[in-house]
C-alpha cells in the first residue's frame, strides 16, 4: 500500500511537471531553413499591425557577446520584454535590409546608438550544400557571414499568447 502511494504521488509530481513545462510553450516548430522561408519571416517582422512599430529582432550585447560569439541566437517576439540589458536589434526596412542599432535598456532612461551609414546592412541568404548562409552587406563589401543553424516559432502562453522566432547563427569565414 506505501509503495502505491509513493508511485502515485511521483507520477503526479511527472504530470504537473508537463503541465508547467506545456505552459511555457503552447506550440514550438522548427521552420525549413530556405531563402523563400527566411525571406518571408524578415517580410513578416515589417508587416505588423499599424498600431505597433516594427519590432526588431534583438541579440544579447553583454560584454560585446555579439561580435566575440561564434553562436548568435536573433530573437523575435510581437512584445517588448527583453531578458538582456545590452542588446543589438535587427530592425528590418525590408526583407533584405536592415539596421543594425546597439541599445541598453537597463539604465534609466534606456538609451540607443543613432545609426550610421555603417549601420546600414543588405542581407543575402543563399544556399550551398545542403546549407543555408545569411551574410551581410555595407558598401557593397561582406561584413558578416554566418551559417543559418536553426529556425524555431514558439508560441509563448506566458505571456499571452506571444509568437517568438529564435533565428540561431554560427559566425562563418
């Protein structure tokens, strides 16, 4: 009889586990990384409602992380929560340009750089290999390159329902 109960209550600890971790994230998909799939989520990052501004997609900065990383995880979510007090957004013009801008919004009040000529970037996916790259332009001169890792949509009921896409780069020569 002890041991039923021990069994019983550690399947219930199993089961309200799942349901906190089901809370979390409603729906998680991994999209095919293609240049059309790609394209068109940087093209959805730009059409949002006319009530809100286009949100970028943002990286943690701390400590200079975004250049000295070989992995960067581009997060973008239709709310404005940022879990990082350096960050460097990816502001999208249209699908294949965009504005790279630093900002801190731990200080009061939050603070970002103005943009320059050399923030100004076109973007070229392509693929080779059964690989899909990501580079970026200024000038007409490759600036960055990176290896498109992964792709994931996640539903985020925590937060009402958010939509966030985690775009995770590997730094490339």
């Amino acid at each position: 009889m002890k041991m039923t109960k021990k069994i019983l209550v550690l399947f219930s600890i199993l089961l309200f586990q799942n349901y906190l971790n089901a809370q979390k994230y409603d729906v998680s998909d991994s999209i095919e990384l293609s240049k059309p799939n790609i394209y068109n989520l940087f093209q959805e990052t730009i059409e949002q409602d006319k009530d809100f501004p286009t949100t970028p997609w943002f990286t943690d900065n701390t400590n200079d992380k975004y250049f000295k990383s070989d992995t960067i995880k581009l997060i973008h979510a239709n709310s404005y929560k940022r879990d990082y007090c350096n960050i460097i957004n990816w502001t999208f013009q249209k699908k294949d340009e965009m504005i790279r801008t630093f900002a801190d919004y731990c200080e009061e009040p939050p603070t970002a750089k103005v943009a320059t000529e050399n923030d100004y970037f076109r973007v070229r996916i392509s693929e080779k290999e059964s690989n899909t790259f990501l580079e970026l332009y200024n000038k007409n001169r490759l600036v960055e390159k990176f290896k498109i890792e992964s792709l994931v949509k996640n539903q985020i009921l925590s937060y009402g329902h958010v939509i966030q896409y985690i775009l995770t780069l590997v730094r490339t020569d």
